[in-house]
C-alpha cells in the first residue's frame, strides 16, 4: 500500500533534478554551450532532420552550429534549455554576414550563371571554397569546376577558350618558385589566352593546410617524410584511422566562416573572384 502521505516518487525534494528554465534563442542573445565552453550572440535558429539548430558568433566573428539539446546552454552563469523564439514561427533567424565574411542578402535570389568561370585543383578545394564563399559565388553567379590535377591545365584552357567577357580564373596548389605548378601557369600565361585568364596559388602542399591547425585542436600540421603520400603521412601523424575522405569530411567540419583559414589562401581566392566579376567580364 502507498502511504497518503507521500506520491509514488519517494525521492527526497532536495535530491530531485532543479527544474531548467526554457529561453527562447532570440537573435544577440549571448550564451555558452555547456560542452564546448564556445560563448557567443545567437545568429540563426534552423529546423533540421534531427531537430533545431542554433548558430552562435563569437567575439571574433567564428561561427559555431549546436544542436538545440535540453541543458545544453548557459546564460548568464545559469544552465537553460533554449528553444526556438515565437517570432521565428514567421522565419529564421538570419546571420548579418556570409561565412566569407560579406554582408548577407537573405532574400537574394542566384545569378545566372556567368560565362566565366573558377577552377580549382582538387575535390576537396572546390568543397572548401563552397563552403566558405558559396553564398558569394551565387549572388555573383561564378561557377566553381574542379581539375584532376594541373597537368590537365594547358588543355583546360584551350578547351574553355577563355576571352572578353569569359574570363577564367584558376586557383592552383603548392605555387612556389621552381615548382611544376609555377612552370605550367607561365605557360598558359604566355599563350594565346593568358590575358583572360588569371592562375594564382596558395604555398601549401594540399589544401588541407589552408586550414588554421587550431581549428582542430592541434598545433601545427605534422611534417610528412619525403616518399610518403602527404594525406596518409598526415593521417597516421594524427592518429587517425580513418580513410583520407573521412578525414576531409572531419577538418571540413571544423570551418565555419573564412576566420578558419589562412590568409594566404584568403587573398587568392577573393582576387579570383575579383577577377571574373570585374567590370566587362560579363557577354
């Protein structure tokens, strides 16, 4: 028998869980995420698979993604659950800035696309410069196409034909002084088309190494011993077991906006950019 004077939950009242109050994700307000310690103003809440999402940017302008979990966030020193603002029924809430650091244009549409393009050598660079300079490249209506390797650059650009109003632009890896790569860009730059296309580079080996180390909680890219494959020298560096591709997916997870990459990757891929949109590069 249950006695009358006590419910079915016999816990003792000061042993019971406090109850965690529910605050509503409005944009600005300032919060820490209890795993991660990452503090930062509430940017954008989204509605995904899984759940809702919130986007927090810190103080230097890096943007995080959470999941909206039950005690997952702090205010003010107290531990909440926030939930998605009532005023967020008419739309989300949207970030000021694109991941490239441009003023955002929620409403804009894609441009057509121009006839110029952007190539970049490699799956994994093409991924990168989406996920940081997509929402750009779209307003712009710049087309990002990936190259095998740059060996294939030559007939690339006979094939594109590059001229008025169809520039090309071309972001190579590893361009340093005596390299291949720096060989086969002076080559297309002294031939028929070399007006209308600009090739540029970063220093690093592979563009994994465009990205900050600290991103990823170490503190340097390992040195990978000549006659070892630089993405597997890494990986075993690191630790991981994974296969490279899943590395990739791991340090891609990592960049949230252009503050996660190095300048010398930085300045290049805006002066492409720069370079297929300037003024009478349009048919």
């Amino acid at each position: 028998m249950r006695s009358r004077s006590y419910g079915p939950d016999l816990t003792p009242p000061w042993k019971k869980p406090k109850p965690v109050p529910e605050v509503e994700a409005e944009r600005d307000l300032v919060v820490e995420e209890v795993e991660t310690g990452f503090c930062g103003a509430v940017v954008r809440v989204e509605k995904t698979p899984e759940g809702f999402t919130v986007t927090l940017e810190d103080r230097h302008g890096k943007l995080r993604v959470f999941p909206m979990e039950p005690r997952g966030f702090m205010v003010d020193g107290a531990v909440v659950t926030l939930v998605r603002p009532r005023a967020a029924q008419a739309g989300p809430v949207r970030p000021t800035r694109t991941a490239s650091g441009s003023v955002a244009v929620p409403e804009a549409r894609a441009r057509v696309a121009r006839a110029g393009r952007i190539y970049v050598e490699g799956r994994h660079d093409a991924e990168l410069v989406e996920r940081v300079w997509g929402d750009d490249l779209r307003i712009e209506g710049v087309v990002v196409e990936y190259l095998e390797g740059v060996d294939d650059l030559p007939s690339v650009v006979r094939e594109f034909k590059p001229g008025p109003g169809r520039a090309l632009g071309v972001l190579v890896d590893h361009l340093v002084p005596g390299s291949k790569e720096s060989r086969i860009a002076a080559e297309v730059a002294a031939g028929p088309y070399g007006a209308h296309v600009l090739v540029t580079g970063h220093p690093f080996i592979d563009i994994w190494e465009a990205v900050k180390p600290s991103v990823l909680g170490i503190g340097a890219w390992p040195k990978v011993p000549r006659g070892v494959a630089w993405k597997d020298g890494v990986n075993a560096a690191l630790g991981r077991t994974s296969s490279t591709g899943e590395t990739w997916r791991w340090i891609l997870s990592h960049v949230d906006s252009y503050q996660d990459l190095e300048p010398a990757l930085l300045g290049r891929v805006e002066e492409l950019i720069d370079f297929v949109t300037a003024p009478g590069s349009e048919d």
